[in-house]
C-alpha cells in the first residue's frame, strides 16, 4: 500500500513538472513576443509608440499576449512554493514588473530576464525530476528495509547451512 501511494505521488510530481514546464514556456513566449513587438515598432514606426491613439490601438492588437502572460504568472505562482521556489519566483516578478515600468520595448533586458527564469527554472524542474527518479522518501526507505532483510535473512541461511556441514 504504501509503495503504491508513494507511486500515485511519484506520478502526481510528474504532472507537476510536466505543467509547470509548458506554463514557464507560454509564460517566457508571450513576454517575448509583446518585448520583440514593441521592438520592433520602436525600429520601424516608433511614431506609433508616442501617438496616445496609435499605442493604444498597438497595445489592445497585443490584449490577448498581455494576458497570457498575468494568466501564466499567476499559475506559475500558484504551482511553486514560496519558500522552496523562491529565487524562481523572485526572477519571475522581475519580468512582471518590466510591464510597470514599460521597459518591455528594451529587448535585450528583457531576454536577459527570460533566461535568467530559464536557467532558474531547469534547476527547480531537474531538481523535482530527480525526485521524481530515485522515488518518494517512503519508497526508497521500504525499498532498503527490503533488501537490508533480504541480505539478513540471507546470511542467517548461509550462517545454519554452514554450521550445519
């Protein structure tokens, strides 16, 4: 019983790393492809970007991609630990925050944060995964009470089948 709710949890963490995977993912596109926008309407037409009317017009066309990224922020919130998660979650609000202080147009600073989040992130995900690996805590200690009687009854056969030669 309990190696098989130690499996359902194994299971369960999967999933977690498997949506917190794609959630980082859409959350990192759409921050990219609203900072390369603007970017690039900063190059061509930047006179859009200083037209109260025109920008308006240029933001609401972008409305769905402003939010998925607040969807995917918050969920990515919701799905990590504050305390255990919180150098992620830290580098994720710095990216937020971009939108606050319209900085979203400054490309390079914000690939610079999406990588930061990137590498951020494979090492929470790595870290799960390895977990996810080796087993639950129940898992492993059952597995090597197992074999520790295993290897003691094993040497109490060998012990009476020697002495008994």
């Amino acid at each position: 019983m309990k190696i098989a709710k130690d499996q359902k949890t194994s299971e369960f963490r999967q999933n977690w790393i498997d949506r917190l995977r794609e959630d980082l993912a859409e959350f990192t596109s759409h921050v990219e492809f609203i900072s390369s926008r603007f970017e690039f309407m900063k190059k061509t037409n930047p006179k859009v970007l200083n037209d109260p009317v025109e920008s308006e017009k240029f933001v609401v066309s972008l409305s769905e991609n402003f939010h998925g990224v607040a969807k995917m922020y918050h969920q990515i919130q919701l799905r990590l630990n504050p305390i255990e998660h919180k150098e992620l979650i830290e580098n994720l609000h710095k990216i937020y925050r971009v939108f606050e202080k319209s900085k979203i147009h400054d490309f390079k600073l914000v690939t610079q944060l999406i990588d930061t989040v990137i590498s951020c992130s494979q090492t929470v995900l790595k870290k799960e995964w390895e977990m996810v690996k080796s087993g639950e805590l129940g898992y492993r200690i059952t597995k090597y009470a197992a074999l520790l009687i295993f290897v003691i009854i094993f040497l109490f056969a060998f012990l009476i089948f020697w002495r008994g030669n």
